[in-house]
C-alpha cells in the first residue's frame, strides 16, 4: 500500500480530556488509587480509517503496547471519545493516538497530552467544600464526586459547556417561608441518568456560593412514559441537600429540563445580589448560567433573568 492510503498523522488532533472518576474506580475503597479519563479528539479525515489506538506512557517512561479503541460514534460536538481507566493517581500520564486502516497499517502518533501525578483529594459533601477561590466558570472548577474533590482537568482546547438556558429563576425572601423557584433546560442528544451519576446544583454570587445541594443517585427514581424520562429527587434520601424541596429532571426530545424548589435560612445570601449563577452537575455533564441578572423590585419577589 502506498503512502498515500496511510491515515494522516495530521488529521488525528487529541483535542482534550476530562475526568471520570476516581476512587468509585478503585478496585478497593483506597481514597484516589486509581482514576479514569474520557480522551476526546477529533477523527480522521480519511474515510479509509477503520479504528483507533491510544499509547499511554508514565511522564518519565515510554509508551507500552497500544490500546485498541475501535471507532466509536461520534459525540454531539463531532469529537470522538473512550475511557481510559485503572490509572495509578500518584502516577502521570501522556496520551497520544494512531489511526490504522483495516490492514493493520498505521499512521503516526497525534499530539500529546499530560495528565499529571493526582494528589490526595480533600473529602466533601458538596461541591462547596472544594471551592477554591474565586471560580471564573463553575464548570471548570473543582466538584464534589463521591464523596472527593475532583478536578475537570480538560484542557483549554475543550469545547464550551452546555449551555442552561433559564426561563424561571424567582425568590422570595420576605416573611416565612424563604423560597427559590427555578426552571431551566439544556440540550442533551441522551439523558444523563441522575439514578448513576447523582446531582449538584449551585446557586453563587460574586462573592461566592449562594447555595449549594448534593443529592446522591440513590435518591433519584426514574419513570419512563413514552418518549419522556423523569427523574424525582425523592424526599427523606437527599443528604447533603438541606432545603432542597424539589428536584425533577426531564428528558424529551433532545432536551432536558430542571425544575428546583428550596426553602429555607439558607436561602438568606440571595438577598440584594445583582446577578447570580446557577449550576447543575450530573456527573461529566456540566451545565450553568453565567449571568442571571437580578432585578430591584419594591415587593418581596425578585426575579433574575
């Protein structure tokens, strides 16, 4: 076969790579023994390429054999994606990618990416417990993921976060109770499954977290009607999730919605804030709005939008 019918290096781009887990990766309940990440990288261009292999080497090593990736579907943003798993974390890593035609000829390797050694994450019980600062874009910050503070580590080449698009962001603060009602809704080509990966939702303002609920996956039933499925944060299940009322998502038609009620003294930080964000995590999935501003009213209802 002529050079011309090998897979070009050059179309093969190894565009970022995020976290998946990792202690719920461990074969033991060891903090942090070994983690996963999803590659994410863009495809051949030649149509000839019938799969992929990745080559993993330790930052101070050399490449062992490679992993066969076979041709995965395309992700909603044209990338192609795998996991990675049973990576030591006091260990780091570079990835690269070939791609091979059915012959078994093979292009050469894509550009490198890093992932370095993990330190011993901080314990949590939300994703406020790992914040570290002043966040510029809550999805890029640290999360809370079984009980671990985790770091999304894509790389700056990565493409944006879904986008929550809010039609409903309303509190009120005076007399009793003190309640938020929200609704929003984000593209989804399939349902994240809230009953696996659990929920978070965020609430902050400039200075910092407004508010901030963790409700694990074993709190989440699913039902399924049709075309639709709903799934309800159940009451009495919702540790981590004080004030927290209701919590529904919803699938349908390439589209999820959020539908949230709290209650509460916790509730007391949304007072006089001129804009705010809200968050929602359901594991990789990350969506928010960044710029929910908050009108001034004389009444006792403020709405943001």
């Amino acid at each position: 076969m002529d050079a011309g019918a090998r897979p070009r290096p050059s179309s093969i781009y190894l565009a970022w790579w995020a976290i998946v887990c990792l202690h719920t990766c461990a074969a033991t309940t060891a903090v942090a023994e070994t983690y996963a990440v999803r590659l994410h990288w863009q495809s051949s261009t030649d149509p000839d390429v019938a799969g992929y292999s990745a080559y993993i080497r330790p930052l101070d090593g050399s490449y062992g054999p490679p992993q066969d990736l076979g041709l995965p579907a395309p992700e909603t943003d044209a990338t192609l994606s795998f996991v990675v798993g049973g990576l030591d974390a006091a260990t780091g890593y570079a990835f690269a990618l070939t791609a091979y035609l059915a012959d078994g000829t093979e292009s050469g390797l894509s550009n490198e990416l890093e992932a370095p050694a993990r330190s011993a994450p901080r314990s949590c019980a939300g994703d406020a417990d790992c914040i570290d600062g002043a966040a510029g874009d809550p999805c890029q910050a640290s999360f809370c993921l079984a009980g671990t503070c985790v770091r999304p580590l894509a790389s700056s080449e990565a493409p944006a976060d879904h986008i929550l698009s809010v039609d409903t962001f309303v509190f009120k603060l005076r007399g009793r109770p003190r309640v938020l009602l929200a609704h929003g809704s984000f593209l989804a080509s399939t349902p994240p499954d809230p009953t696996s990966t659990g929920a978070s939702v965020d609430v902050a303002a400039a200075g910092g977290m407004v508010y901030s609920a963790s409700v694990p996956g074993r709190a989440f039933v699913a039902k399924h009607r049709g075309g639709i499925v709903r799934y309800v944060a159940r009451h009495g299940r919702r540790r981590g999730a004080a004030g927290l009322k209701r919590l529904v998502l919803e699938w349908q038609d390439g589209k999820m919605d959020v539908t949230l009620r709290v209650t509460g003294a916790l509730l007391a930080g949304l007072a006089g804030q001129p804009s705010l964000t809200w968050t929602v995590r359901l594991g990789e999935e990350c969506v928010r709005d960044l710029d929910l501003l908050c009108g001034t009213q004389s009444g006792p209802v403020t709405s943001c939008d």
